[in-house]
C-alpha cells in the first residue's frame, strides 16, 4: 500500500480508502443492497492486512448502522491510533424539526451520536456530507470548530456542493479564525468529470484532498453496461447518475482491461489514481476480488494513450449527486 498526505495537512492517508456504505443492516436505511455485519467483518479486515488505513462513513448509512458495524469491527481487528476514521453529518437521522442538516444543534447532536456508534472518542475527519442551504454558513462552521476543539474530531472536511459554496465555506472559517475544511469528497470517475471544471482545480489551489465517492461509478465501470447486479437493481440513487451515452467510456473500459489482462475496475481506478489532484478513491467493497483489484489499482501504470483513450467518449453530464 502506498500513503499519501490528506491535502497540505499532516496526516497519512492509504491511497485507497475503504467505503463503508457498503456495511449496514439490509432492513434499515435507504440501502437494501448493504452487507449484514457477519459479512462485512472479512472484508474490514481484508483492508486492514492489505494497508488499508482510512475508512469512510456516515451518520446515516443504513440508518446508524454502518457505524455499529465498521466501529466494533476495527476495534477488534485494528489499534485506533493506526486509522484514520471519517464519518459525516447532514442527512436525516429522524423525522421531523431538527432531525437533519447542519445546524449547531444539529452538528453537536449528531457527533455525539455517531462516537458513540462508533465507540470512540473521536474522529479523524468529521465531513458535512452535503450543503444545508437553509442554515448560515457561519453557524455551521462554527460549530464544527468547537467540535474540533472539544477534541471530538482532528479534521474538517465537505462533500458534494458547488465551488462557489465550498469557497464561502472555506473563506468564512478564514475569516473567523476557525477551522477550515481539509478534504473535499466528491463525485469523480471516468462517467463523470464535471468536478474538473471548478471544484478540482479549487481545492488543487488551496491545497484541499480530494476523496472520490463512487469511483467506480457504482459498479458501472466494472461490467458490460447491460449487466445487473443484485445492487445496481435496487440501487435508486445509482440509476440516475450515468445515462446511456456513457456506454462508451465503459466499452474503452473494457479495450484496455482486455489488452492489459486485468480487470476493468483496476483500469478504472488506475486512471482516477492518476489525476494528480486525487488523494484516495473511496471504494465499495462486497467481495474479497473488489479489495484485491483496489490494491492491484495503485501500483498499475497507465500510458498518456490508454489514458487518452479512456477519456476521449467522454460526453459533459448535468451536475448531479450534489
Ligand atoms: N459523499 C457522498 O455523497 C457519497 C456518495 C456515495 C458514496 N460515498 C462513499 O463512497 C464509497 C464508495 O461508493 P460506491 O460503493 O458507490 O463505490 P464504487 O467503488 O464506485 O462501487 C462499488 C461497487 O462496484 C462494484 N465493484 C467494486 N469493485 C469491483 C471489482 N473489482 N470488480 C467488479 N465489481 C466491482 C461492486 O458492485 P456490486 O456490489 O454490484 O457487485 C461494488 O459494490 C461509499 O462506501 C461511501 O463511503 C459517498
């Protein structure tokens, strides 16, 4: 495994960090496709003994539950000084007032509740997992700098919004004297790249990580654009991202894996590993193959023409997955 800086900070990240979306009780939540917490215990521990240093969550992947499970698992199989750990907050944990967004009450809240699913002290990187357009700006950064400061968190980070919201953001803290967000997690693979029209070349300016969500476009990469898979079927956000004129790409794909004799989603996350404004993809794991194709990934060059063919059917996108 190869570590990497997290930005213009200090902190070693592993070059791919593990997802843990992935990991959640079926029944709860808005994913069914999740892995109950015995079948997701192998592949934590596959990432661990593999490198991997830097796990993903979230507050509301599969309802709290991802927590549980990726929390009692690396206390039983890693040391907490060893990871980096990085969850967020915005999403709705409960109906109605004050049940989600990024309000004071709803950030000091919503920390708490996630260390004690998670069974720690603290996280490493505490990200606001979408913009909240009805709180002030300031009232969110503010209150994620006290939660630094309590000692509940070490870093900042944001995810999906526009640039201009994630410069008010970072130009707010500066102001104030407060914490600033250290890592942006967005959407990026070979299906979308509208992120390189503002927000990469943003957070390349100011130093900021980049932490790829979906770079493997759900799966969409890693098979014949016709296949399903029990997730892809059940997947509702999934199926809006990449419509049919991404074939292509997928197909170029295919070209390369096939002359290289590796899989497809080595190729693909070759490519996002090349971009020199990436940090560490975020990827999805259910199966055992999925990790060793991720580890294969960081050590597979790509030549300027495979990377030229991979990006030439590129057709622009509408933004989405904000
Ligand atoms: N911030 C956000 O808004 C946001 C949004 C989405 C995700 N995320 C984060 O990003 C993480 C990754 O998201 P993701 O799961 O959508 O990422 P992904 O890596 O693009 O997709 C993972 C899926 O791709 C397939 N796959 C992975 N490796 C494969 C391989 N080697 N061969 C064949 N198929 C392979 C599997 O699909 P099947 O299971 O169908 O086989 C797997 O479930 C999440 O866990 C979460 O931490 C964040």
């Amino acid at each position: 495994m190869q570590y990497v800086k997290l930005g213009s900070t200090g902190l070693d990240v592993s070059r791919i960090c593990l997802g843990c979306m992935t990991y959640g009780v079926p029944g709860r939540g808005n994913h069914e496709w999740t892995l109950d917490e015995e079948a997701s215990r192998p592949l934590i521990r596959q990432a661990l003994e593999a490198g991997v240093n830097f796990f993903d969550t979230a507050n509301v992947y599969s309802d709290g539950t991802s927590e549980e499970i990726v929390g009692r698992a690396l206390r039983d199989f890693a040391r907490r000084d060893e990871i980096v750990l990085a969850t967020k907050v915005h999403g709705r944990m409960r109906p109605g007032p004050n049940g989600a967004g990024l309000s004071r009450r709803a950030i000091m809240t919503e920390i708490d509740n996630s260390l004690r699913r998670l069974g720690t002290d603290h996280v490493d990187l505490y990200q606001i997992h979408r913009w909240d357009p009805h709180t002030p700006v300031e009232e969110t950064m503010e209150a994620l700098h006290d939660v630094v400061k309590a000692g509940k968190a070490r870093y900042i980070g944001a995810s999906s919004m526009y640039a201009w919201q994630f410069s008010k953001a970072q130009y707010t803290a500066r102001l104030n004297g407060w914490t600033r967000f250290v890592s942006m997690q967005n959407h990026y693979n070979l299906l979308y790249r509208e992120e390189e029209r503002e927000m990469l070349p943003l957070c390349a300016d100011q130093g900021v990580g980049v932490l790829p969500w979906s770079p493997l476009a759900r799966g969409r990469l890693t098979r014949d654009w016709d296949t399903a898979t029990g997730r892809s079927a059940t997947d509702a956000f999934g199926s809006t991202l990449y419509p049919e004129g991404d074939r292509a790409v997928v197909e170029a794909v295919t070209r390369i894996a096939a002359e290289r004799q590796v899989p497809r989603a080595q190729v693909a996350l070759a490519w996002l590993l090349h971009q020199d404004t990436v940090t560490s993809p975020i990827v999805g794991a259910s199966r055992a193959g999925h990790l060793e194709d991720a580890v294969a990934a960081v050590e597979l060059r790509l030549s300027d023409k495979e990377m030229e063919e991979l990006q030439r059917p590129y057709e622009p996108h509408p933004v989405s997955g904000h």
